[in-house]
C-alpha cells in the first residue's frame, strides 16, 4: 500500500481527485464504462469536492455505488448518507446511474438488490476512509474479513457511534442508528483501485494502527496493507502519531 502524506484535508481531496479522474478516464477508454464506490463523511468533503470539477470525465459512461448508510434513516435526515452523496457528488455530474442505498426501506431488500448489481459489476474505483476506532465501510472491529456477501447488516459500536456526535451529523448518541448498511471488506478490495482519504487527528491512532501494527480484524483497515493497488492518503494532522521509521517512508503528495 503507498502512503501519501499531504499537508492539508484540501491538498489531500485535490491530489485523491486528480488520480481518481485519471483512472476514470482511463477505465472508460479501456471498457467504454466505469464503475465507483463512493464513499461520505467528513473524509470526503474535500475529495469530492474536487472530483467534480476535474475536466474530461465522460460521467454519462460512469456508474456510481453507494459504500454504506444507516439502517431507518430517511434520506432527507441531515445525517443521511443518500442525502450527502446527492448534494455533494450525484447532482453535480451526470451519471449514467448512481446505486443508493436507501436506509429507509427493508434492508434485506437493498441488501440483495444492490448487492446483486455490485457483484456483477467490475468496480474500477473505490474511494473510501477510515473511522477512529479503524473500521472501513461500517465493519468496525472485529470485522467480518470472511464472508463474500457484497453488503452486509452490521451494528455499530460505541466509539463508531461517538465519532458521528463528534463531527455534529447527531445531536447525541442515543439518536445515531445502532446498525448500518455496509459494503463488506471482501466487495471493498474486489475494487482495482482503492484510494483510502484521512484527514484530521481525531484519527492518527487508527491510521498508526492501520500502517504499523498486525494486519487484523480488530485495525479493519489494516487490511488494505493487502491490496495491490490501494492507496492511503493522510494529511499532517492524521500522520502525527507515525513511528520516525514510518515517516521516512512515505511519500509527499503535491
């Protein structure tokens, strides 16, 4: 897994879109389409943001797949990750389909028909982060590194949960959903390409965790050590708590 290290949340979207515009471009000269797994959340604010004005992307060839989004939230809740894919990325392109997945229908029903198209598809990009507590997706420790369904029910745990009071999507923490709808980790790394966004320091443990430690379920993102071809994007903040030798390794972003 390269590690870029850039010096701000800004720099770090900038240089995540840049790449992931080239590699569009690329798939939909190679197959005529390309498939993308979008993910939400403060790590994303600043990626998305200027993937949607990177020039050249023939988007009407491009279809988009929904990462994760909370159980029973309707998608016109301030929180809802249907609400924020549709503001701040589907509605400022024109894709050829964008994939939700509606957290205020019957899971089991999302979770087979969405799922169905994703595992048919050939995912060309995933765009993602990482929690505090390291998960990926919604698989919060100890995730479920086994099993080859492509979305998956999953609850989430405490420090999951604080970390939505904490970046002000919940009032408190009796009102975030207790279980989530997740692309697993096995869909996650069918992607060709994985671009993995951390800004802020809230999450330094986690990325020294995900980098240095043992590739485990208990560090979710640990396994993107893994991947051939995943990326993990930090900026100085998030890259705080990295050994000396760890530091030396990595590269800088421009």
């Amino acid at each position: 897994m390269r590690t870029i290290l850039t010096a701000s949340p800004s720099q770090m979207g900038c240089w995540v879109a840049k790449h992931a515009a080239s590699d569009l471009r690329q798939a939909i000269s190679a197959n005529g389409t390309a498939n993308i797994v979008v993910a939400t959340g403060a790590s994303q604010f600043e990626v998305l943001g200027h993937l949607v004005r990177e020039p050249d992307i023939d988007w009407s060839k491009v279809t988009g797949f929904h990462l994760d989004e909370y159980v029973g939230l309707s998608s016109d809740h301030g929180a809802s990750f249907c609400g924020y894919l549709k503001e701040r990325f589907v509605d400022h392109v024109d894709l050829a389909s964008f994939h939700y997945l509606r957290g205020d229908v019957d899971p089991e029903i999302t979770i087979r028909e969405t799922g169905e198209l994703v595992k048919s598809s050939r995912i060309d990009l995933a765009l993602v982060g990482i929690g505090e507590n390291g998960h990926l997706a919604f698989n919060d420790p100890p995730a479920d590194f086994k099993t080859e369904d492509p979305y998956l029910v999953v609850e989430l745990d405490e420090p999951c949960r604080l970390q939505q009071v904490g970046e002000g999507w919940f009032e408190s923490l009796d009102s975030v959903p207790t279980h989530a709808i997740s692309m697993s980790v096995h869909q996650i790394l069918k992607a060709a390409k994985i671009y993995c966004s951390v800004p802020d320091k809230r999450k330094a443990e986690a990325v020294r965790a995900t980098l240095e430690g043992p590739i485990t379920s208990e560090v979710p993102a640990s396994i993107l050590r893994e991947h051939p071809n995943s990326t993990l994007v930090i900026d100085k903040a998030a890259a705080s708590r990295i050994s000396d030798v760890g530091k030396n390794q990595l590269e800088h972003g421009e």
